[in-house]
C-alpha cells in the first residue's frame, strides 16, 4: 500500500515544478488528484493549450499515486475540449479507472467553479522504472488528504475500446 508521505510528496513536486501547467493547489491520493487552476483567454488555436496541460498534469498525478518507485509516462492521451473559448478559475480532477501491471487508464475532467464541464480527456500510462531513487520530502507530510481512495472498474480492453462489467 502507498503512503500518505507519497501523496504529499507528489504535492510538494508538483507544486515546485517549473513545467506546472499554471495549476496550483494539488490534492492526491490513492488513485485520484485534483488542481485548481486558470484558463487564460486567447485569440489563436495554439495558444489554447492550458486545457490540454491541466488535464495531462492532473492525470499523470493520479496515474503516479499508484507507482511509488517508478515514474510514469503517457503512452496515449486524448482531450476534448467542450468550450475552446472559455477563460477563468478552473478544477481539473483525474481518477484512474483500469490498473493493470504495465498500464494505468485515467480519466480527467477540467471544470468551471459552478460544475460545466470545459474539457475531457483520457489517457493510458505507462509504469517506469526509476533511474535513481532520490526522494524529495515535503515539508509537513503529515497532513491528511479530504479526497476518498478512487473506485475501480471490473473493465477489460477490447479490441473496441474499454467494456465496463458492472
């Protein structure tokens, strides 16, 4: 089982990564991870890829709580952004929906305060062997997550997608 020390760890990281997508305020815990960021707005189709980054970097935490002596890397990641022209305070928040020993299924939904959701996205990762074990401790790892353990899916691959048995 994976630490609570792990979790803030991965808080900690994130929070001090130069590559953060502009989120701030990371929760993880078993399975899941939430962050609250910002949209700004923009005239011009490549500039809108804040969506995009606040998704992955809230997946990859959630794929990355379950791995806590490896790295993880998206080996497949799909978006879908329902409103393109929004700008403003957002959520994204990631569960992982399949674990299997060589891949983590996450899905992400970024959110406005009020609940309407403004992007989508799904991704497949991949566990990785870390290089070298160096660990960086969080300052006040002892504080406890609000966040509940993710719930898991009895799903199975197909070669049409994922099929849910519940």
């Amino acid at each position: 089982m994976v630490g609570t020390e792990h979790f803030r760890n991965l808080e900690y990281r994130y929070s001090q990564s130069d590559d953060a997508a502009g989120g701030t305020d990371a929760q993880v815990t078993f399975g899941r991870a939430v962050l609250a960021g910002t949209v700004e707005p923009s005239g011009e189709m490549v500039q809108r890829m804040p969506h995009q980054n606040l998704l992955n970097d809230v997946a990859t935490l959630a794929a990355h709580s379950l791995v806590k002596q490896a790295t993880v890397s998206a080996e497949e990641f799909n978006a879908h952004v329902e409103d393109p022209d929004y700008a403003g305070p957002v959520h994204a928040s990631a569960a992982v929906v399949l674990k299997k020993p060589s891949r983590i299924v996450v899905n992400a939904v970024l959110h406005t305060p009020d609940g309407q959701v403004v992007a989508e996205a799904s991704g497949v990762f991949r566990r990785e062997e870390a290089a070298s074990t160096e660990t960086v401790e969080a300052p006040g790892t002892a504080a406890q997550s609000a966040l509940p353990p993710a719930r898991f899916l009895s799903a199975f691959e197909t070669p049409f997608g994922l099929v849910s048995l519940n």
